[in-house]
C-alpha cells in the first residue's frame, strides 16, 4: 500500500516538472524539491536523528548521488523535448531492470519471464519514443538513463534500509541530493531571470509530498517487501503518469503508445 500511494503521488508529477522547466533550470528544480523534502523529513524524524553514523553517512551519500544524477537526467529530459506521458513510461524501464541489477550484485538469476518481459520492454520503447524516421529524441534517450539509474537506485535502497530506519535514511539521500543541486546552481546556472508563483508552488508540492513523502514510502515498503515485486508496484507511476498528462497538460494519447 505505501508503494502503491507512492506511485499514485508520482504519477501527478511529471506534468507539474514539464511546466516548471519553462522558467526553473534543472539546477534549480533538484534544489527546491530536495530541499524542501529533506527539511520536512528532518522535522519528521526528531531525535531519530541521532542515529545517524558512519555506516548511514556512507549509504547516504551513495544513494543521494544516484538519486542526483537519475532526478536531474529526467528533469533534463523534460526540458528538452520529451512528453509527460512519454517520460512517465520510460523512466518505468526500472521495473525490468531491477531483476538484472539484482543478477550483477550475485543475487539469483533472471527467469524466463523476466528476460521475456525484458525484451517486451524494448518493443514498448520503440513504441514510444522512435518518430517516422526511426529516431530517438534526446529526451527520450536522458528519461531512459534515469530509469536505468533508478532500477540500481531501488536495489540499493532495499540493502540499505534492511538494518537501518528508513526515515532517516531518506533524510540523509535527501539532504546528500539537496546539497549537490546547490553546488550545481553555484557553478553553472546561476540564479533564475525570473520568477513564475505557479512553477516555484508546484516544485514546492513535488518536495513536500513526492519527495519527502514518496521516497519515505518507498524506502518503509521496500524494507518489507522483495525490490523486484516492489518494483512492479512503483512502476504503476507510467499509468497514473499518463492519466495526469491527460487531464492537466491536454497530452493527447497516440495509438503506438496506447499499445
């Protein structure tokens, strides 16, 4: 059920990102979310912060990097030229990716239904992001990085938050993702040229509830359930994903995405 909300809530993002990215770098959007995310959960987790050792410093700043460089690849990838719905299916690439992930770490190898659903993955893909002229978009290309990113992403959440409060694990990814968006705003972007209310409230939203909430949700659920079904569950954020993009952004569904 906690992957399940989680999904639900991440679905309404993508079209909340596509629109901030009009006026909001990438650089900025990773800050506000993860900054804001990180100072709720930090109220959240009270004295539970004394918890924090070594051995939680050391997995924070491992998954806070990856979740930095998969959350900024698909952020990039909105502001190029992909779609909602057409980020809200590929970034759930991970979904098959997380068996494999699983395989390199000297885990048990994929079955015959995980190679079949991984080449049906590859079919939807073409499906989605190749144009008449058999081409991929940049967008599409940077969207599926971040799902690949994020397939490793949730395998290591699991390790990570099996002998660990998972609140406070979340904290610490959060603060790690936060802290690196500030350097990238200090060296490249720069303070944004103008300010739209709409766009700064969304990303605010994004922080509040799909960052803190969301990712503390998925590190309780999967602490108690196996990365793979888990992430099955998660990957239900491509059909609420679409849904949204439908009704908020006016994102028309064509017949290739539609199967």
């Amino acid at each position: 059920m906690a992957l399940l909300l989680a999904a639900v809530i991440w679905g309404s993002t993508f079209f909340i990102i596509k629109d901030a990215t009009s006026s909001l770098s990438t650089a900025h959007i990773l800050v506000l979310r993860f900054a804001v995310g990180a100072v709720c959960l930090g109220f959240l987790c009270g004295r539970r912060l004394g918890l924090i050792n070594r051995s939680y410093i050391k997995w924070g700043m491992a998954l806070g990097t990856l979740t930095f460089a998969a959350y900024g690849v698909h952020i990039y990838g909105l502001e190029l030229d992909t779609t909602p719905g057409k980020s809200a299916f590929l970034t759930s690439i991970y979904c098959v990716v997380v068996p494999f992930v699983y395989w390199l770490l000297g885990r048990s190898r994929p079955d015959r239904f995980e190679f079949g659903a991984a080449a049906l993955c590859l079919v939807g893909i073409g499906l989605i992001s190749l144009n008449e002229g058999l081409e991929i978009l940049r967008g599409d290309l940077y969207t599926l990085l971040s799902g690949l990113l994020t397939g490793v992403e949730i395998v290591l959440i699991a390790k990570a938050c099996q002998q660990r409060d998972p609140i406070v694990m979340t904290f610490l990814q959060l603060s790690v993702v936060a802290g690196l968006g500030i350097m990238l705003v200090f060296f490249q972007a720069g303070l944004p040229q103008q300010y739209v209310v709409a766009d700064i409230a969304g990303v605010v939203y994004i922080g509040v509830f799909a960052t803190a909430g969301c990712l503390g949700l998925q590190s309780i659920g999967l602490k108690y359930i196996d990365p793979s079904a888990g992430a099955i569950i998660l990957s239900l954020e491509s059909v609420f994903g679409v849904m949204f993009s439908i009704c908020f952004y006016g994102e028309t569904v064509t017949v290739p995405m539609l199967i």
